[in-house]
C-alpha cells in the first residue's frame, strides 16, 4: 500500500476487455487517430500521430486553446514525440518510456515513424472540441 498522500487508490470492480482496433470513439483530426474504449470504469486511448503531427497545427484548431490543456499519463508503444513546455522545458518521449506531462504543452513527432501512445488519463477528451 502506497504512503503518499496524495494518491488515490484504484478499484477495479468489473472483468472487461476491448480491443483498440474496434474502438467505442475514433477521433481523427489531421494526422491523427484517437482510438478510444471504455473498460469497466475506465477511459483508455491509442494515440497515433503520423509523420509532421504538430500538436499546435493539427489538434489546436479542434480545440482551440493556445496550448494543450490536458494532463497525460501515457506509455510510448513506437515512435518518438518532443514535448515543450510553456516554461520552455523540453523533454522526448521515445519508444518504451512511460510518460506525465502537464497541461500548457505543444508537441511534435520526430522523424519518419508513426508515434503510437495508450493514454491513461486524457482519452476522455482529447481532440475534442470545449
């Protein structure tokens, strides 16, 4: 059992299963594709970005913030996407990291392969118009 605080522990009450290739939602703004299901409680999303996907380019119109304002927990499964921060901080996430990232971002693929991410925490409403 954790000892921090601040964390909330998670209950599963449901065995439940869905495939990402059969998705409840698929979002698909340009260059993009949000797979999204639901499973017991849960929302979990497949993000794939192809090549030249710029967060600010292709998602911002969606949405229409100036930066993205959702907070994500997510896993790299291929690719490789930079993430910079309002602050200015920069960070790449490549294939095999498990990520956060805070809200107030832009973001970007880099070179020729696909990014592939599943979210744990933004897939509810990622792409989604406020």
């Amino acid at each position: 059992m954790s000892t921090n605080p601040t964390s909330t522990p998670n209950v599963v009450r449901t065995l439940d299963r869905k495939s990402h290739d059969d998705p409840d939602e698929r979002r698909t703004p340009e260059k993009s594709q949000i797979d999204v299901v639901h499973v017991g409680d849960y929302t979990i999303g497949r993000f794939s970005f192809e090549p030249g996907w710029r967060w600010s380019e292709c998602i911002k119109p969606v949405v229409g913030t100036e930066s993205c304002q959702n907070n994500h927990v997510g896993y790299c499964v291929s690719g490789s996407l930079t993430v910079r921060l309002a602050s200015g901080e920069e960070a790449t996430v490549n294939a095999g990291d498990s990520y956060t990232i805070p809200p107030g971002h832009d973001a970007w693929v880099n070179g020729s392969e696909k990014f592939v991410g599943l979210e744990f925490l933004s897939a509810a409403t990622y792409a989604k118009a406020e």
